[in-house]
C-alpha cells in the first residue's frame, strides 16, 4: 500500500473513532429507553377493559347519529355533545370513591 493510501485510512480510522466517541458521549447524557409494554395486573386489564367497552359505546352512538340523521351539523353537535358529556358519564358510571 502506498504512503498516501495508509495516510488516508488514518485519517478516516481518526474521524470515525471521533464520531463514535462523541456518539457514545451524547448517549450517555440521554435518559435511557425504556420498553413500551401494557401492565399485566387484574387492574390494568379491568381499566383496559373499561376504556374499550367506553371507546365501542361512544363510537356505536355516534354510528347510530350518522345513520339516522343526514344533517351535518346534527352530527357535529353530537360528536362535540358526547366528547364533551363522555368524561362525567364515565365518572358517574365507573368511580369507585364514592361507592361504599
């Protein structure tokens, strides 16, 4: 190999251990990745289940407006009227503080 040829694969040997050092620098001062998984437990599975059962009922009404009514701001009043309403439906219905 020539002199230039050794010269060149130096300084490209220097500026990836470089990269490599400053890449390995910024990752230590990130937090680290954490992994996305659902939480197992019976109430994590109870609260899935609850939102699920919320998110088909809330769609099915919205559904059955669009299938009775042609008018469109019939259905936007609806869709805002359950967006807004859903929250104190599901306090009322699934709060467990004011159960005895």
């Amino acid at each position: 190999m020539s002199e230039a040829a050794r010269q060149s694969r130096a300084r490209r040997d220097r500026r990836l251990a470089r990269r490599r050092a400053s890449r390995e620098a910024l990752r230590a001062r990130l937090p680290r990745r954490t992994r996305w998984r659902r939480q197992q437990g019976l109430l994590a599975r109870r609260r899935r289940m609850e939102n699920g059962i919320i998110a088909g009922l809330y769609l099915a009404a919205q559904a059955i407006v669009w299938l009775v009514t042609p008018d469109p701001w019939v259905r936007g009043a609806a869709a805002l009227l359950g967006l807004l309403a859903l929250p104190v439906l599901v306090t009322l219905a699934l709060d467990r503080r004011s159960r005895p």
